[in-house]
C-alpha cells in the first residue's frame, strides 16, 4: 500500500476543484481523483430577511418608522421613543417598545464564536445588548436582544459590531432612535373675553397642537378655581402626532 497525502492552502477565499490523475506504471490505465478545497472564515449572515422580521423597502419625510429595518436607509430604526424612562430590570420587558430580537445565524461550514459591542455607545448610555457574546454551530441561529432607552430629546445613531473569532472582518447593522419628551404648542397664551350681557355666551376657541412624533395625552387643571361662569368643551385628551 502506498498512501499520498495531498495539502490544500490557499491566500483567497473560495472553492477550488482540481483533478489529479495517475496511471499504472506500464499499462498506460489512467485514474482520475477529483480535489476540491474550500477557503473560508467563519461568517454570520447580513442578509436583512434573516436577522431582522420587521421590514420595509422605503420610507419618507412623512412616515414615522417604529421598530422596522428600512432597507433603503439600510438602517434598523427603532423610531421615536419616550425619554427618560425607567430602564432598571430592562431585561424583564416592561417596554416592548424600547427592545428588539436580532437573528443572529452562522452561515459558515465552521463553528463561529461571536461578540458583540456598539460602535460608538460603548458605556450603554442608549443602547444595551445581552448575550454580549455567543457561540453558533453551522447552520445554527440564536436570538440578541436589543434595546434602546434615549435620556434627551435628539436622534441616536449607532452601529451593533458583530466581531468574529478568527474573521478579521466585523459584521454591522445600523440601528437608530429618536428620543421624544412630550410637549404641545398653543396658538395663543391668553384668552380675551369682550364685554357679555348676563345670559349671554361667548366663546373662544384654543388650538392645541402636538409637534412631536409621539401621542401626546393632555388634561386641563384648576378649572374650579374660575367658577362656574367658565366652561370647557373637553379637558382632557389624545393628539396624535403630528
């Protein structure tokens, strides 16, 4: 018996096929031995379909985007989200709103070790993640919980880092939020009543206006310390946004 032992190295990612062939010494019988060798890192998919399951192709000026991956922004966006929120015990999902799962799947012939960090949040100021790390077996795909707690009123971009143990290429996804403190306009600060003869009415009317990407509740207070000369059609309510 003899045994060959064949080496496959290569500096480029991909699969190689080669053929090697040999004959008997004096018979002229050929014999064709198929090769095949595959270059590879260990990989997680970017393909949006897989990791995120709320989609959409566009958007525009007017839309308000909650929790979906646009993939013309090529950006997860949370959309506008209440600030200053409570985020002890985040992990027990008192704000469905504020947390979002990742697919996360290996689709590389390798076991991948993954960890993952923000970009630029890197003292979870808005963002958290957990696990902060995660092992995948080919094919195999494991769920990372994201969340977003904006403190002041302004946007928040950033980017999940997904680095990958003997990959020297990072996978990210952009993600995004808007923090929103609620607030409403008035189109007037005084209401001026002309001169009415008793038993008469006269009315005035006020403009409440919502300018902010979220719903606004609004009551009114201290009406019964005008009396009963005054009178309002509705103290309290829902705007929508604007």
């Amino acid at each position: 018996d003899v045994t060959l032992r064949l080496r496959f190295t290569s500096t480029d990612l991909g699969t190689f096929d080669e053929m090697l062939n040999f004959e008997t010494v004096g018979t002229r019988q050929r014999y064709t031995l198929c090769c095949r060798g595959v270059c590879a890192f260990p990989q997680i998919s970017t393909d949006p379909k897989l990791v995120f399951a709320n989609r959409r192709k566009t958007k525009t000026e007017e839309d308000i985007i909650q929790k979906k991956y646009v993939h013309s922004e090529d950006c997860y966006e949370f959309g506008p989200l209440l600030c200053g929120k409570n985020r002890d015990r985040y992990k027990e999902g008192r704000y469905p709103e504020n947390m979002e799962r990742f697919n996360i799947v290996n689709t590389s012939p390798f076991e991948s070790e993954v960890s993952f960090c923000f970009q630029n949040d890197a003292n979870a100021t808005t963002y958290l993640l957990d696990p902060p790390s995660m092992k995948l077996k080919p094919g195999e795909a494991q769920e990372l919980s994201v969340w977003a707690y904006p403190k002041t009123p302004n946007e928040f971009k950033d980017c999940l880092v997904c680095c990958i143990r003997e990959n020297p290429q990072p996978v990210q996804f952009a993600i995004s939020c808007i923090g929103v403190r609620p607030e409403v306009e008035l189109d007037k600060k005084v209401l001026q009543f002309d001169r009415v003869l008793i038993l008469r009415k006269d009315t005035r009317s006020l403009f409440i206006r919502n300018s902010t990407l979220l719903p606004v509740a609004w009551r009114v207070n201290g009406m019964e310390n005008l009396g009963d000369d005054f009178s309002l059609s509705s103290d309290h309510g829902v705007i929508e946004p604007r």
